[in-house]
C-alpha cells in the first residue's frame, strides 16, 4: 500500500549487532529529500492496518539507501515485526522526513552526546561532513561525540566507523561504556554519558559561549545532561534533543 504520502522501501542489508540491537538498510522506491540528523516515520503493513513509528536516519542523504539502529523492544508492537523481516521484504516510508538535530552551522563546535542507537543522527551529520569534505567543501566544524552502552558490543559497526573518521582531526569520539567491570580489556571511557560530559567538555574547551549540545537517546541521559549543560550556562536554545522514548514505564537506565 503505497499513497501521495508513503513510498514503499525494500530490506536490502540487515546486521544483527546483539540479540536486541540491528542495523537496516533499506533501499527506498523514490528519492528522499532529508538533512542530515533529520528522523523518518516507517511503517509495516499488519492485520489491513499500518503501523508507525518514528527512527532516526543514520545514513547521509547522499548515500544510496536508508540505513537505521534499532533496538528490539520486547512486547513492543512495530520492532518485533521488524525482526521478522526477510531480504526483500517491503515496508512502507512516509516521504515526509523531519526532525531538529541538524547540524546548527551557526557555531562551529558540536558537544553530541548518545546513548547506543541515539548515535543515529549524528552518525548521518559525520557521514555527511566525511562525504563533503571529500568532495572538497570546506568546512571548520569540530565535532566530539560521546556515545555511551553498557557494553562495548552495543556500539556495533559504529566504533570502529567513527574511531575511523576521528583520525582526520575535526572529530573527536568518545565511547563510554557504563559497565566496564564485565569487560576488562576495555580500556577507553567509563561511566555514563552524563558522568563524564562536563570533564570532555571543559578539556576540550566547548562551553556555551563556543557551541550547542545535542542529546539523543535514553530519556534520562537526556534529562541529565540538560541539567548539567543548563548548570554550566547552556542556554535553552543551545541544546538540542531527541528522546526515544518517555520515561514513565521505560525501562531503567543501564
Ligand atoms: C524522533 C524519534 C526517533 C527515534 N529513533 C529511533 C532509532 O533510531 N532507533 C530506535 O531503536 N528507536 C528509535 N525511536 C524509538 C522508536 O520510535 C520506537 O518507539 C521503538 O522502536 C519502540 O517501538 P515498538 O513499536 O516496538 O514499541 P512500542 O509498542 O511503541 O512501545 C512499547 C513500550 O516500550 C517503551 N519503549 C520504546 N522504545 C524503548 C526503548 N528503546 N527502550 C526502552 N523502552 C522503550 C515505550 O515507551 C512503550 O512503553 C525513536 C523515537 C523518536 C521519537
């Protein structure tokens, strides 16, 4: 069922990064017109009903096909049936594409901070910039993203993409891991997101006079890193912010 609305996407890559976290590409029927950061509303066709949900875009608009991160959310109603989904199969994109975490060209230093699969938006700004800059588009925009799991498995392919880009100097990645006493061969960050914002912050010299934040993800984490960025003189406009989910019957932050 496609309409003016919809256009129909079809599954062409899926990678299972844990039992409850996978990453899909699909390659969509027409072009979509998005700006990096920005989320779409995909559907899956169910009992003569359609059933929607929003997720965040993690490829660049100049890449070829969607990709998203999801989580599988168990008794959830749309990503069990995004699990069953074979190569192949259709789902249904609404050609509508919105959403605020967009890069703000107006200050050139970027604090974007994420839990797991919140990394999607800012994933699609680097990819972007990495695509642009290759191009030969100029560009002094200094990004630090800080991206917390429990474990370091969660981060999926997305470590190893972004340590990658880090290399060429306008980004700095910092992936925290709140849960390091299971993982002892890991030797980068730990604690949550919010633990060590205001330390990467203050080393890295992003303060509310030079940058905007971005939070993305987790209800809490979002929560408490406004707190401490409202605490260190960020104003209202300078953090942007995506939430999952709401907090009321959520699970806990791990
Ligand atoms: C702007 C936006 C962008 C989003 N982008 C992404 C994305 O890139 N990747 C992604 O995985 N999700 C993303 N989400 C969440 C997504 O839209 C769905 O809410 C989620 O996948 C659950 O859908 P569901 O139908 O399976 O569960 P539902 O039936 O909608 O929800 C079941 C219950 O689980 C809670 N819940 C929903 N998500 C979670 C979660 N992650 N952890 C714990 N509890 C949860 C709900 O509040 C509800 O109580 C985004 C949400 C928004 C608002």
């Amino acid at each position: 069922m496609t309409d003016a609305s919809h256009c129909s996407a079809e599954l062409i890559e899926r990678v299972n990064v844990s039992a409850s976290l996978a990453i899909f590409r699909f390659s969509v029927a027409s072009r979509l017109s998005f700006s990096a950061g920005q989320f779409a509303t995909i559907g899956i066709a169910a009992d003569g009903d359609v059933i929607e949900r929003p997720y965040s875009i993690v490829s660049s608009p100049h890449e070829p096909f969607l990709e998203f991160f999801v989580e599988l959310v168990p008794g959830g109603i749309l990503t069990p049936k995004l699990w069953e989904l074979k190569l192949g199969s259709a789902i249904l994109v609404r050609r509508r594409i919105v959403g605020q975490l967009t890069l703000d060209s107006t200050v050139h230093r970027h604090l974007m901070m994420a839990t797991v699969t919140g990394v999607a938006p800012f994933v699609s700004i680097l990819r972007t910039q990495q695509i642009d800059r290759a191009g030969g588009a100029a560009s002094n925009h200094q990004l630090v993203v800080i991206h917390g799991a429990s474990r370091a498995a969660d981060f999926g392919p997305y470590l190893s993409e972004l340590e990658e880009l880090s290399h060429a100097g306008w980004l700095t990645y910092i992936p925290t891991i709140s849960r390091p006493w299971k993982e002892p061969n890991w030797k980068g960050e730990t604690g949550r997101v919010e633990d060590i914002v205001r330390k990467h912050a203050d080393q890295l010299g992003l303060d509310h006079g030079n940058s905007v934040a971005y939070a993305c993800g987790h209800p809490q984490m979002v929560a408490n890193v406004k707190d401490i960025l409202k605490r260190a003189c960020f104003l209202k406009d300078q953090i942007k912010e995506e939430e999952y989910f709401t907090l009321h019957d959520s699970r806990s932050h791990k």
